[in-house]
C-alpha cells in the first residue's frame, strides 16, 4: 500500500473516532439540539399557513431547512474547525508526520460529513412530526436524495476548507456568519424565491444554498409544489450542473490553497497566534 493511501485509512479511522466523541460529548449533542429547535420553532409556527400551490409554508421549509442544514455544515464547520486547528497547532503536528495531512483532511470530511447528516436527519424527524405532506413519493425521491446530498456536501466540503485555510483565526470564521445569513435570506429557504425581485433571484441561484433546498423540496414535496418555483419547474438538470460546478471548483481550487496554508504554517506562527489569543483574552 503506497503511504499516501496509508494515511488516507489513518484519516478514516481518526474520522471515525472523531465522529463517535462528538456524539457522547453532552456539549456537542446539546449544541445539535439547540440547531434543530432553533430551526424547528418556525416551522412549527407558520405549519398551518398555506402557499398559493396548496402546499403548507411548513412543508416548504422542512426540505429548504434540511438543505441549508447539509450546507451550513459543509461550510462553516469545515471552516471553523480548519481555523482553530491552524491556531491551535493541530495542523503543524499533522504536517510534521509523512503525509499526515492527507490523514488529518480526510479525517475532517468523515467528521464533517458524518455531523451533517446526522443533523440533516434530526431536524427531518422531528420536522415530519409536525408538518404534513412531507416525503411520500415514493422510490424516485430516494433517486434523487441519493445523488443531490452526496453532491451537496461534495459542493460545500472544499469551499469550507478553501475559507478555513484563508482566514486569520476562528473568530474570522465567527465574522462570516453574518453574509452566511444574509445568503440564507434569499436562498428560497424560508419562503419561494419566485417571491423576490429578479436581480434576487439571479443572486440567490449563484449559491449552491438555494439549489440544495430545490433538490430536496423536488424529492420530498407533492408534485404540485412545484408551481411555487420559479418557471414552474424542479430544474434537476440545473440544480446537478450548478452543485457540479461548485464541486469542481472547490476540488480545484482547495488542494493549491491547502497546500500554501500548510507551508506557511510553523511554530513561529502559531505562537505568535497563540499570543494574539492570549491578548484578546487578557
């Protein structure tokens, strides 16, 4: 076995190990709980408003709000997680071990992506508890949840290392929340983006936020939501292309980044990090 695929399993495993600690760590379950309530109170609010296609506003958000979960996730634990592994040292240790980052960045998209479905499926379950009309169509959805999420996370995974390996520290990552938001707003997330102006529209369809919530609202709504979409139709064909592009840019683009992140990386700088934390916490 070649070193590099060595340190591919060693990354698997620690993936794996990672994802069973956050699981029995109580902080760690208590923050997925307080994601799923926080998103779960509009929905149980605004269940019974109904939509000019008849479909329930809850029933639209419960998929939208799925998706931007897989999203959120890919991106910003990503990048949270790269972030304060950069300032704490975790990074320089990996680089000091023969293809040790290959190990460790495989190890974050197992822990990464295992997060994210796992909060993807806690906020579905309890979502199908209090809206109806929700995930019963049949075998062609599971076609489609088969390909959209694994391409969603594919399209958000490398763009959150991409952000993770840019900027200064944690805190920066914490800064990003604010545009992440205001991304979410017109993402057709909460209500039909057709509702927005164009110049809206065409900003929100850039972003692969919007094209997530659309693939899962085409897999678990009745046909006839699709009437509150814009031109009427699931696009399935556009929202493969566009979470496509994502994915091949991100795949392109993060290698290179992660590489000139992993050079500079030393212990000078990562003590001179420490002392500007220190700084702030002083």
């Amino acid at each position: 076995m070649s070193p590099v695929w060595y340190a591919a399993g060693v990354g698997v495993r620690r993936g794996w190990t990672e994802l069973r600690q956050t699981f029995t760590t109580g902080q760690d379950l208590f923050g997925y709980a307080i994601w799923t309530v926080l998103l779960i109170v509009p929905l149980f609010l605004l269940r019974d408003d109904v939509l000019d296609s008849g479909v329930s506003v809850g029933a639209f958000m419960l998929p939208s709000l799925v998706g931007m979960t897989l999203a959120f996730t890919g991106l910003m634990t990503t990048a949270q997680l790269l972030a304060t592994e950069r300032e704490d040292g975790t990074l320089l240790r990996a680089k000091a071990v023969p293809h040790g980052m290959v190990g460790h960045l495989v190890g974050k998209i197992i822990m990464v992506s295992g997060t994210a479905l796992a909060s993807m499926a806690l906020l579905f379950a309890v979502g199908v508890l209090l809206v109806d009309g929700v995930a019963r169509q049949g075998g062609s959805a599971l076609l489609t949840l088969v390909w959209v999420v694994p391409l969603g996370l594919l399209a958000t995974l490398p763009m959150g290392a991409v952000i993770g390996s840019l900027v200064d520290s944690p805190r920066t990552v914490g800064l990003l929340m604010l545009p992440v938001m205001g991304l979410v707003a017109i993402s057709g997330i909460y209500f039909p983006l057709s509702n927005l102006p164009e110049w809206l529209q065409t900003v929100g369809q850039v972003f692969p936020v919007y094209w997530l919530g659309l693939g899962l609202r085409s897999a678990l709504l009745p046909a006839e939501a699709v009437t509150a979409e814009i031109g009427e139709s699931w696009r399935l064909l556009e929202t493969a292309g566009v979470l496509g592009a994502w994915t091949v840019a991100g795949l392109l683009l993060a290698p290179s980044v992660l590489r000139r992140m992993a050079r500079r990386e030393s212990g000078a700088a990562v003590a001179e990090r420490r002392r500007k934390a220190m700084q702030r916490v002083g």
